[in-house]
C-alpha cells in the first residue's frame, strides 16, 4: 500500500505545539482535495485533504510507529 504524508489540520492552542500530519493512503489524496471526501489516516482519524506535509513536518506518532511496523 503507497502512503503518503498529509497534515490534518488539527486545532491546537499555541502551547501545545505545531499542527501534525498524518500518514494516507496515495491514492485518496487527489480525490479528497477536489471533491472534499474524507480520508482515513492509518491511526484512524479522518479529515478532508487540506494541504501537504513540508519536509521536516511533523508526523503523527501513532501513524509513524504503523507505517515504520510495515518494514517498508
């Protein structure tokens, strides 16, 4: 399964740190972005596609110990 890394945009106060992206399948990222579908993130959240991970961005620690677990 290809993933990709994308931000959900979590609402946090400006003490708890930066937004966290999380890991999604590949090929919902377009669908979502156009049409506004949900996505499923490999912790299970879901949210619209709203915009893509930066290099260094980051990464949701549940999605994270999933994706590395696959050995990929």
């Amino acid at each position: 399964m290809s993933t990709e890394v994308l931000e959900r945009p979590e609402l946090k106060d400006a003490d708890t740190g930066p937004e966290m992206f999380h890991y999604v399948r590949k090929e919902k990222i377009a669908e979502s972005a156009v049409m506004g579908t949900y996505v499923v993130a490999l912790c299970g959240e879901t949210f619209p596609v709203t915009k893509a991970a930066k290099p260094g961005s980051p990464v949701c620690p549940k999605c994270k110990e999933i994706y590395d677990s696959w050995g990929e």
